[in-house]
C-alpha cells in the first residue's frame, strides 16, 4: 500500500519511527511533512495527505500533531475520510476492520515511538469485514457526508 504522511510540528517527534514501520512492513511513504519541530499549522498538512487518499495517490494516511485531536478533527472535515486518533492497539485494527478508517491520527505528546510502532502495525495490517451490518453501518455514515 501507499501510505501518505504528515505531522506538525507537535507531531513531528514521532514522524521518523512511523515511516521506518511503514517501510519495514513493506509499505511505500508518501511524506508531505513537515520536516522539523518549527511552528507550522497541522490543518495545512493534514489537508495534503488526505488529498492523497481522496485522489487515490495513496491508500491510507497517518497525521500527526500534539494530542491527534486537531488532525483527526481536520481530517474528518474531508469527504471520503473516515479518521480516528487510536492512542491503543485495539482501535487501531478495529477502526479499520468495522469502520474503514482510512486515517489514522497519533499524538505525538501523547505517545511514545515503541507504541506508535505497535499502532501503525495494527492500523495497516487490518482488512475491512464487508459483512452485511458492516456495510449498513458504514453506508450510514457516509450518508452523514451526504446530508452537509
């Protein structure tokens, strides 16, 4: 798969360690930055990597800023996003598995490189279930886009 990153500056502590898991689980890096810990805005950069999964450049997305919150919020503004912050392993999988998350948002104050690993693992090895209440549940939600 195609992988798009991107972090601010708060994220940017642990952009090196999830591009070096995503290239050990044999994943191409698309990076749209940034590419150092100087103030920039994470809505900028988040928009840049979720193009890329909208115009099919790229299958999934990491985004990263201080606490996930204000990527995983930007990046839900996109249409065809469906992003999450998974601060555990569980939700990392499971995001992917029940709800086709596409995007997954990390917190680089909140945690460290050891489980950003574990979590970027989860989130790109995970396969969507298309089982029936699945789907019904995801077509739910992407009639929520609809309705803006």
């Amino acid at each position: 798969m195609k992988i798009a990153v991107a972090t601010d500056h708060g994220g940017f502590p642990l952009k090196q360690s999830v591009i070096e898991t995503i290239e050990s689980l044999n994943h191409e890096v698309l990076d749209f930055g940034t590419n150092s810990e100087a103030s920039v805005d994470f809505p900028d950069f988040v928009k840049k990597a979720c193009q890329a999964v909208q115009n099919g450049s790229a299958d999934r997305a990491i985004v990263m800023c201080g606490s996930g919150v204000g990527a995983c919020i930007a990046a839900n503004k996109m249409k065809g996003i469906y992003a999450a912050i998974c601060h555990d392993v569980y939700s990392a999988h499971q995001g992917v598995e029940h709800d086709q998350m596409n995007t997954l948002c990390l917190g680089g104050r909140i945690i460290g490189t050891e489980l950003s690993k574990d979590l970027v693992s989860a989130f790109l090895s995970a396969e969507y279930f298309s089982g029936e209440k699945y789907q019904r549940r995801f077509d739910k939600i992407r009639n929520l886009e609809e309705e803006e």
